[in-house]
C-alpha cells in the first residue's frame, strides 16, 4: 500500500520503481473520497490528475531525469490562479469563475513537474480564523470533527493534516496559514513578504498577503520555498533573489532566541500553554542556547493597526466586484446603478467580509483617515524599526500561534472582535513583512496540538527554516 513520508523518500521509491506517480494519485484519490466529510476541498481534478500521473509514469519508463517536484501531489487554497479551473475565493462572489491564466507560483510547480490535485475551501476571500465563513459551508477538523481548523486556509491545512496530498499552499495575511497549521498539529509556513509572487493570488490586503505551505517535514516546505521563490515579472513586490534550498541544520549550532515577556504573560493566552513555552525555554537554555526576554510594550497596538490597516486594502481591492467588471451581478429588479451595485454586492459578499469592507471603507474616510489610518501606519513603522533592532541582536523570535487551541464551531463566531484578537500573535509577521513558522511540538491536556511560532528576520528564511528542522527534530512532540 501507498505511503508518504516526505518527497525525498517518494522520489527515492519512484526512482527505485516500488511505486509510482500512479499509485500516489489513486491512493489521494481514495482518501479524499473516504474523507469527504471534512469537507477540505472545493474541487478535485481526478481525471485530469490521474492522467498527468501516466504522463510522468511514461517519462520515468522512458529513462528520463527527474524534475524536482516530479508526482509530487499537491494542493492549493480557492484563492490562487490555476489555469482553466474555478477559483471563487469561497465566495458567492466569484461563483463558477475559471481562471484564464496560472499563478507565478502554480507556474513554478508545474514546471517541476508536481500534481495538482485539487483546490481546498477556505474563509471567504481569505477573511476569517476559524473556517465558518466559506460559501461551501465548514471544514472539520480532522482529530476532533466539532472543532474548527483555523482558518482562512484551513481547508489546505486539512488536507494534509488527514492525509489527502503530500503537500498545500495557503495564503497567510496575518497568520492564515500558521494558525490552521497550529490548530491541526502540521507545519506551517509563511515566507518574507515578497518571497513568493503573488501574481495570480487574489487579493485581500496586498501589503500584507503572502502565498504560504503546509506540511508535516519542514524539509518539504523549504524545497517548495526554492522553486517558488524568485523575481517576477508581474509582480513588482518580488524579491529579486531566488532562495536557495537549504542544508541540514548544523549539528550542535547555539543559536539566539528573543521573547516578549508581554507575550507569554498576556491574559489572552491559555495558562497551559504559557507554562508549556516557558518550560521550553528553560529547556533550549539548558542545552547552550541564548535566551532572552525583551521588552515590547506595542502588543496591544499590533492587532488594532493590523485590521484598521487589512480592512483599508480590502475596501479598495474588493471594489471591483462590482457585478459589472466582475462578479456575481444581481437577478432582482433595481432602480438605478447605485441600487445594482448595493444588491449585487449584497447578494455576493457574506456578512464577514462586508464587516471587513465597511470597516475598510470608514477607517478611509474624510474625517477618519488620519485618526485610524495614519496612525495605524505610524505603528507598523514603529513594528518594523523595533524588529529590524531585535535581530541586530538575535538569530530568532519565538512566540505562541495562537493564544488556545482548536475550539468548537460557534465559539467565537458571534464574538468578532473576540475573533479578531486571536490573531495577537501572527499579525506581527505580516504586519513586518518578517517569516514565521508554526511547528508542531506540543500536545494539550485536553488533546488537542499546539505549536511554537518561529520569526526571523526579513530575508533570512532560509535560516528560519534551519531553526526550525533543528526544534522540530531535537523536540519533537516534547
């Protein structure tokens, strides 16, 4: 029977023959069709799935090399371009639209010769924490179905979580892919801003969104970050330099950590988990690492300026669902434009993301622009002048995911300002354009996993990566 433990050892066995681009495809097939009910994807391309694998099955009878990704079966969050296949951002919105043309990033893996197998649900456009807002209703969890994944992407989270591809991209605005990954016990990736293109993405805040990767083996995120990763054309934010894959972690390197006091004595955070990281790093101290705790009196600031800052982004970028340009446009009589643009919209957009935009639309309006949206600039300047210090200092930040573990459906749901405040501890990445991983070491006493947030600073993924595989091997389940 099919196996997967990382793409290193499936492409060792292709190599080898003991299995086949085939036998992955139908074995994932299979899978998701005895886990349907989680409800993790959107769309699965079987047929054309199946037949990519003969493709590559052929190639490798014929004697030909290996590309990097090649079989490797991947799947992607309802938000990245995909030529020829619907990509509706769970939304109403976007209902049956396909899209004309492939994302930089879907580009790149389909060169390397990797298997798309599916598009996974989502939070509408990307907006929300805990996967209830998705015009294809909830995604379960799979250790624990009354739970919620996290969220936006946390369909792509599932799907690896419950073994239904090798590996996933999400979207990360302010912890999209972190806290899902933290909430299913996975890894999750956010690389630095600009990292990976997000050409063919569809947008929420543009300054802040970042296409990210789930997985089990931190190994398998830093290959997709290599071939992913790079300058592009259509994407002017892009950073100019490809990052390479990196090597082993150095054995027995010390490295330097940093936490904020405030962020693990905060009242939001559940008592187990405080005591669990700060436990941890006593444990890294013990073992020759530099651990120190720094001041960071901005906290309480990071959220407020985080959603004062998405919304204003997201009132402009979702402007063009007009119903006329694109867009659900409505059936129902109407007296004028103005009434066609409120009931098409209306009819489109669930009630999320019209908080989302309405909040947008008054933090930019005459009166308030300065009171809300300048400041919450000035802060995010403040963010990025202290981080750009700390790591002066320090090879890496650690902090909690999420201040809890996966909850159950309808929890938080009629509390959004209680949901917003979740997001305490990854909008700081986002908001500074920094990585940040969230891997999985940790299990609760009500059973339930929860992981350990690693940042580090713009541009250096690469050594994120490396810390990461180093905690995820010396501590792993500690």
């Amino acid at each position: 029977m099919f196996s997967f433990s990382g793409i290193t050892k499936y492409q060792q066995d292709l190599a080898a023959k003991t299995t086949s681009c085939t036998d992955a495809v139908k074995y994932y097939l299979q899978q998701n069709k005895e886990n349907k009910h989680l409800n993790a994807f959107t769309e699965i391309f079987e047929t054309e799935a199946l037949e990519k694998a003969r493709k590559l099955d052929a190639k490798l009878v014929a004697g030909l090399p290996l590309k990097k990704l090649h079989g490797v079966v991947v799947a992607i969050k309802d938000v990245i371009c995909y030529q020829g296949h619907r990509v509706t951002a769970a939304s109403k919105m976007l209902n049956n639209f396909t899209s004309l043309y492939n994302a930089t990033a879907i580009q790149r893996l389909l060169d390397e010769d990797a298997i798309i197998i599916g598009t996974c649900n989502c939070d509408e456009f990307a907006m929300g924490s805990t996967n209830e807002h998705s015009v294809y209703g909830n995604v379960l969890n799979a250790l624990d179905n009354n739970k919620v994944p996290g969220g936006s992407s946390g369909g792509s989270a599932v799907a690896v979580q419950a073994g239904l591809c090798m590996v996933s991209l999400g979207s990360d605005t302010g912890g999209s892919v972190r806290q899902p990954a933290d909430f299913c016990g996975i890894t999750g990736f956010k690389p630095s801003y600009g990292a990976i293109s997000r050409y063919g993405l569809i947008a929420y805040a543009s300054s802040f969104d970042q296409i990210g990767i789930f997985s089990k083996q931190v190994e398998d995120i830093a290959l997709l970050l290599s071939i992913m990763s790079g300058p592009d054309a259509y994407d002017s934010t892009a950073l100019p330099e490809k990052l390479t894959e990196h090597p082993s972690p150095e054995p027995g390197k010390k490295y330097r950590f940093a936490y904020f006091k405030e962020a693990l004595n905060h009242p939001a955070l559940d008592k187990e988990i405080s005591a669990v990281i700060t436990g941890f790093i006593e444990k890294l101290k013990t073992e020759g690492h530099t651990v120190q705790a720094v001041d960071f009196n901005l906290l309480d600031y990071v959220v407020p300026a985080y959603y004062v800052l998405t919304t204003a982004e997201a009132s402009s970028n979702l402007s063009r669902y007009d119903g006329v340009r694109f867009g659900h446009h409505t059936q129902q009589p109407f007296e004028d434009l103005t009434d066609f643009y409120k009931q098409s919209r209306s009819e489109g957009f669930g009630k999320e993301v019209q908080r989302r935009i309405m909040l947008g639309t008054f933090v930019l309006s005459t009166g308030f622009y300065d009171a809300y949206y300048s400041k919450a600039q000035q802060v995010r300047r403040l963010l990025v002048n202290k981080t750009q210090l700390l790591f002066n200092e320090f090879d890496a930040l650690l902090m909690p995911t999420s201040p809890t573990t996966a909850f159950n459906f309808g929890q938080e749901s009629n509390d959004p300002i209680s949901m917003y405040l979740a997001d305490i501890y990854t909008v700081f990445a986002n908001l500074t354009g920094i990585p940040g991983i969230s891997i999985p070491l940790f299990t609760h006493s009500n059973g339930m996993p929860f992981g350990l947030q690693v940042m580090a600073n713009r541009q250096e993924d690469v050594t994120l990566l490396q810390i990461a595989e180093r905690l995820s091997q010396d501590h792993s389940r500690y």
